[in-house]
C-alpha cells in the first residue's frame, strides 16, 4: 500500500524561490511529535511512503537526525520518497537510509541556470548533476520536479529541461506553475507578466511526454485560486476600478480555470449590491424569496455583473468581491462607454468559458451592466430571458431600490412563472 503524509516541520532553509509559497511557511521543530505522527501513519501495510513537506527532509534543521535514523529504521526494505534541495544531499545523510529503497525528489525546475537565477531558486545544474551522482552512488533513485510554465519560459526550455532531467534522474514529474498566495509569482500575474496555464494549455504542452513511463504529469498540485495578500478597500470610479489588476486576475480565473457546478444549469444574472457580500443584501434577498418556491430554484446560478466583473455568486465573499464600492452618481460619460466595452467583454468571456441551459437577468433596463449583457448575449446569439419588466420599471423607477418595489417583484413574479412553466 502507498500512503502520503504531509510533515510540516521548521522552514525551508532558502524560502526564496519566486514561485513557492510553501518554503515560507515557519513550523516548530519537534523530534518526538514527528516520531510520533510518522509512527501513527506507518504500519506494516504501507509499502511504499511518501513524505511531503515543505523545504528539505534531509535539513537537519527541518528533520533532526534522529527523526531520520527512526524512519530509516522504519521504512527499512521499504520505498521511501522524500524532498530535498540539493546542498542536504550529503554521504552522511544518504549514508543514514542503507537498506531503504529511498527515492530522493529535487526540484529541477528548469534546466538553464539563467532561468534558475531568474526563478532564485539558489541552485546551479551543476549542483543538481552532483546531487543526482551522489544519490545513484549509494543506489538510490532521483525524481526531478520541472515546472511546466515557469515564468522567464522560452520556446524550448520545457524540452531542454526533460532531456536534462531524464539524464540525472529516474523519473520526472511535470508540473503546473501555479502562483501560491504568498509566492512572489503571483504579483507577476496580477502585473500581467506572467499567466498561470489551464488544463488544455497544459495537456498540449506535456502531450509529446504522455506515453514515457518515466514522466508523470500533474496539472493539479493543489487547489488553486486567486488569494491576495493586500486587501485594501477598492472604493471609487473610474478606469482604475474598472480594470483593477486584482479584478482582472479574477476575471482570468473565472474564464480559464473555474467551472461552473455542474447542477447549476440555469444562470440568472443579477446586479451587484451595496451590502457585501451580495447575498446577504436586501435585494438578493428579496428576489431570491420571489423565486425560491419554484422547482427550478436548484438549478440556479447566480452571478453578478458589477464593475469587478462577473462573478459567480458563490466567491462573493471572497476578496475583492467583499471590499469594493463603485457609486453611479460619479460615472461619466466616458467611463460609461469604458465600462460598457469592458463589461460586456468580460460577459463574453465568461459565456464562451461556462455553458448554460437557459440564461435569465434581472437588471434595470437603463443598468449598464445589462446592457452590456444584452448586448454581449446577442452577440454570441444566446437566448436572455429578461425578467424585468419595462412598463412596471416606468412606474416604480424614481422610488428607492425599484428592483425590489412590489409591482415590480410582482412583474418578476408572473415572468418567472411562465419561465417555469416552459420548461415542463
Ligand atoms: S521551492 Fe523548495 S527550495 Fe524553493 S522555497 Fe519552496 S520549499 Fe524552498
């Protein structure tokens, strides 16, 4: 039986590489709780284990010696994976596993040591060759991390570092780059210098290497999703809140790297609220209690169209979608036309990227954002059903809040039952 156990003790001893979040975390060192976890996760089944933990399992900092002679010991004639960087690759550390089947992981990353410096990551190739020797000398293997997209890529490098790779190493594993919350990565994303891939861009670029038995592909290392450590409150109008790095981030995300869920085939687009987040303000509220009752409800997706962009109601709490303000009194002529250009792109988008059923709004018919999600809906020839009502809309228009005014939930009321009713 294979089993993983993630070990988190003391800090990468580097924690500067530009694209590792991990190596910056900060845990305490404790021989007798790792000895501990280590022996409540290893029993006589496991036959093959797999640490996991950032840094290097072979820094004694990290990992105390006698951690590592009690796994040693444990693991004897059994596989053993662990990580290091290169430096903690010493005769004295491999010279503790004889009689494992050790199976030690560095991280290549990318086999030009232009690109190494770029990426800091504190390693030569030639270290890394002398690393690889040393671990085949004691007949242990080697498993070489390459970062599929890394920032500073260049045609050719992917292929480069494989060739590389394969000559020092036992097997490789291809990874995504993905932009770890607290990795400097991720600023180089939001200042548009660099671009996470998804899946498809993945798939095509690791497709030639499927078939080598040597080479292992993982696209998903982890949960990815835009995080951001400065969370200042986006409040204001103008172009710099329209197209805000942070809400263009956002924008990519939910375009090339979020799927919808899948029960929700029905999208009611929704206009964004004062009150954040979205669904505790009384306009949610009040249109959700209108249609709640009908046996569609569950199918719903709501997703809102506000100067962020469009966004699927469930992030609504997440940062910016929980901190921003936009006032309408403030808009100008010509930030009007901008955020019509730009918000029915972003509709256009996101409609390409999440497929529907059936595609519902209820704005205000002189709202920009859904004119702008009219005008995006007709050009991708999709059937919106607009649930608002113009002629109640004239009547209610100078009272506060007219969404919500009751001739108009009323209208919305009959609009959403006739909906209903087509799709029996
Ligand atoms: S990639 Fe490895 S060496 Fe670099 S900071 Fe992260 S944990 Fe440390």
């Amino acid at each position: 039986m294979q089993k993983i156990i993630i070990l988190n003790s003391g800090k990468c001893s580097w924690g500067r590489c530009v694209f590792c979040g991990w190596g910056k975390h900060d845990f305490e060192v404790d021989s007798k709780e790792l000895i501990k976890t280590f022996n409540e996760n290893v029993d006589d089944k496991v036959t093959s284990l797999k640490i996991f933990g950032s840094g290097s399992f072979l820094d004694e900092k990290q990992f105390p010696i006698k951690f590592l002679k009690h796994a040693a010991r444990v693991m004897k004639d059994r596989e053993l994976i662990i990580e290091s960087r290169p430096e903690y690759v010493t005769r004295e550390k491999l010279g503790l596993f004889k009689g494992v089947k050790l199976i030690v992981a560095i991280g290549l990353e990318a086999a030009d040591d232009a690109v190494l410096r770029k990426l800091r990551k504190g390693m030569t190739l030639k270290k890394f060759n002398k690393a690889c020797k040393l671990i085949h000398e004691y007949e242990f293997k080697v498993k070489g991390y390459i970062l599929v997209n890394p920032p500073f890529n260049y045609k050719g490098l992917l292929q480069k570092s494989v060739k590389h790779g394969l000559k020092h190493c036992d097997e490789l594993v291809l990874i995504n780059t993905y932009p770890h919350a607290k990795a400097e990565l991720f600023n180089y994303w939001i200042k548009s210098e660099w671009k996470p891939i998804n899946k498809e861009e993945f798939n095509e670029a690791t497709e030639k290497y499927n078939d080598d038995k040597r080479i292992k592909l993982d696209f998903d290392n982890y949960s990815f999703e835009p995080r951001f450590e400065k969370q200042e409150r986006l409040t204001g109008v103008g172009r710099k809140y329209l197209v805000h790095p942070y809400f263009t981030v956002w924008q990519d995300y939910f375009t090339r790297f979020y799927k919808r869920p899948a029960d929700k085939t029905i999208i009611l687009f929704l206009p964004c609220s004062k009150r954040k987040p979205y669904y505790k303000s009384r306009t949610h509220k009040t249109i959700r209690r209108m249609i709640s009752g009908f046996p569609f409800y569950n199918k719903l997706h709501i997703v809102v169209i506000s100067n962020p962009g469009v966004i699927p109601v469930e992030f609504s709490g997440k940062y910016p979608f929980n901190n921003y303000d936009w006032n309408e009194r403030k808009e100008t002529e010509s930030i009007k036309d901008e955020y019509l250009r730009v918000t029915e792109e972003r509709v256009i988008n996101y409609l390409k990227a999440q497929k529907y059923e059936h595609y519902l709004s209820y704005f205000k018919p002189d709202s920009e954002s859904g004119i702008a999600l009219k005008n995006a809906c007709r050009k991708l020839r999709i059937k919106l059903i607009d649930l608002c009502s113009k002629d109640v809309y004239e009547k209610e228009k100078d009272k506060r809040n007219p969404l919500i005014q009751r001739g108009m939930l009323e209208a919305l009321r009959i609009k959403v039952k006739v909906f209903s009713g087509m799709l029996k």
